[in-house]
C-alpha cells in the first residue's frame, strides 16, 4: 500500500465518517457511528507514535497467520483496532450475549479469540485485556448475537474472561512445528 510519510485522522461532522488518509489518493473509512467515538473534535489529526504502535503491533499479529484462516485484510483491521483503541467510547460489558467457556485462566498472550452466542461463533481480535474484562473486535463479515441482534464486522464487544473461548485458528496452528515459537 502506497503511502505518505504521515498519515491522518480524518473526522467528517457532516456524514458523521472517521477515517484514515493513507496517501493523497487513499482513504479508509472506518465502520463506527460518532456514537461509539470519544474526542472527535476534530477535522484531521496526525497519527501519532502510540496509534501507529498499535496499528503495527495488530498487523503484524494478524499476519502471523495464513492468509485463508483470517476473514479479513489484517491491514484494515489493524487500521480498525487502531481507531477503536484512540477514539473508541469506553463501554459496559455485554458478557450475556455469549455462552461462558470452560477455561479458568485465559493466557494474556493470546491475540485472538472466539466467541459463542448460541445463534453463531466469531472470530475475534483481542484489543485489551485486564484481569476481569476482554474488548475483543469482530474478524468475521459479521456475528449473530440473538434473534434480533448481530454485530458487523470490525464492531467492538467488552465482554467478561470466562466468555473467551481459543481460537480455532490458534489450536489448528499449535498442531504445527515451531508454531509455539512464533508467540513468545
């Protein structure tokens, strides 16, 4: 991907759009409502360090996997989680949605995750952790919570520990030699 040396946060108020400028020709637009940002009182805005950090830590964790075992670019979720970590609300847990797992310590090294509704199980990039709570984003095109309710792709979910459940694509891996290796 072609790119300037800086890129920018771009805030549109008038279609309520964040986005990245990647170059003059180049746009990302990420999928969150203003309702889901905080400190969007802006116009454009450099990336800085710490948003460029995150976008290349996520990147390379993604791409750490093969390319059919992850249902998106790994660039464009990187850019998502990105966003979510400088600008997403802080929200409340929304554990009931998904079925509790059987594991009693989740490992903090661990990037990815699934989660199970009972309608549907997703893939999920973990964007912190703490010891109570995950915020994990959506890999999947998207995730049936309920009847009524599904998330999109790359929307955000906090939700309790003891919901996360390993990654299918984590234990295929493990299978594999070396695989340990490449997650110190």
């Amino acid at each position: 991907m072609e790119s300037e040396s800086q890129w920018l946060w771009l805030f549109n108020a008038e279609n309520g759009k964040l986005s990245v400028k990647l170059s003059s020709d180049h746009v990302f637009e990420t999928p969150y409502k203003p309702s889901q940002l905080v400190n969007i009182n802006f116009s454009e805005q450099q990336l800085d360090i710490e948003d460029a950090t995150i976008f290349q830590k996520m990147t390379e964790v993604l791409e750490s996997y093969p390319a059919d075992k992850i249902p998106c670019k790994p660039s464009n979720a990187a850019l998502n989680a990105a966003a979510w970590s400088c600008f997403g609300r802080p929200q409340m847990p929304q554990s009931w949605h998904f079925q509790k797992s059987d594991i009693n310590e989740w490992k903090t090294e661990r990037s990815l995750c699934e989660l199970n509704s009972g309608f549907d199980q997703g893939l999920f990039l973990i964007l912190d952790t703490d010891e109570e709570f995950a915020t994990c984003m959506l890999l999947n095109e998207g995730m049936q919570l309920s009847a009524i309710k599904s998330l999109r792709q790359y929307y955000v979910i906090k939700v309790t520990l003891n919901r996360l459940l390993p990654a299918t694509v984590d234990l295929a891996m493990s299978a594999q030699p070396n695989w340990g290796q490449q997650l110190a």
